[in-house]
C-alpha cells in the first residue's frame, strides 16, 4: 500500500493480489477514519516520480504475517528512494495502531470482528 498525494493507494484484487483479511482490515479502518482510498492498478513510474517529487510519503506491506510492515527504500534500476522517517508516517502507523488495539481489546471493536471465546 502507498500513501501518495494523502490518499491511500492499493492495488485492487487480482490474480496476484489476495482478498486477505488484514488488507480488507486496513482499508475499513482508513475509510472509517476518513482517508480515502484508491483500490485500482498501480504503475511503477507513478511510485517513481511520487519518490522524487515528495507526494510519496508512505509504502507498507498489509498481510496476516506482516499486519502493517513500513517499507523504509523504494529502488527500481539503479535508483534508490528513501522514504520519510517513520516519525512522519501518520497514516500506515495509525492504522497499525487501531488494529492492534481491537484486537487486543483495548478499543471497542464496532465492527464484529473479535470473538470471545
């Protein structure tokens, strides 16, 4: 997932991309928390000049390993992107936070995802 020009961008579901759990997660609780979110393709020159010019400001991996992993370096060729400091990344780390919260029960999960057993 991107955060470019504040949206969060994903790629939408394919072949290749799984209809996981964790990534549909994320993107309830950024559409809660009214960030939008842009599920569509993605191209690599997009991310590339989004590096260069600053309106990317966030890549993270979302899966059930990975829940919400920051991605520090972006490279293509021999090209190396370095992305802000995760002091700066407010969104990827924001909704890291809500979700390990509901799960481990320290905020009130509104949308049924926890079960007790």
């Amino acid at each position: 997932m991107f955060v470019l020009n504040g949206k969060l961008i994903t790629a939408a579901v394919s072949e290749t991309i799984l209809n996981g759990v964790t990534r549909d997660t994320i993107i309830t609780l950024a559409k809660d928390k009214g960030i939008e979110v842009e599920e569509r393709k993605i191209t690599v020159a997009e991310i590339l000049k989004g590096a260069e010019d600053g309106t990317l400001t966030e890549a993270f991996a979302v899966g059930t390993a990975a829940t919400v992993t920051q991605i520090g370096e972006i490279g293509f060729g021999d090209q190396l992107f370095k992305l802000s400091d995760s002091s700066t990344r407010t969104i990827s780390t924001g909704l890291a936070k809500d979700l390990n919260e509901i799960r481990n029960g320290l905020a009130i999960d509104r949308f049924g995802w926890n079960w007790i057993v």
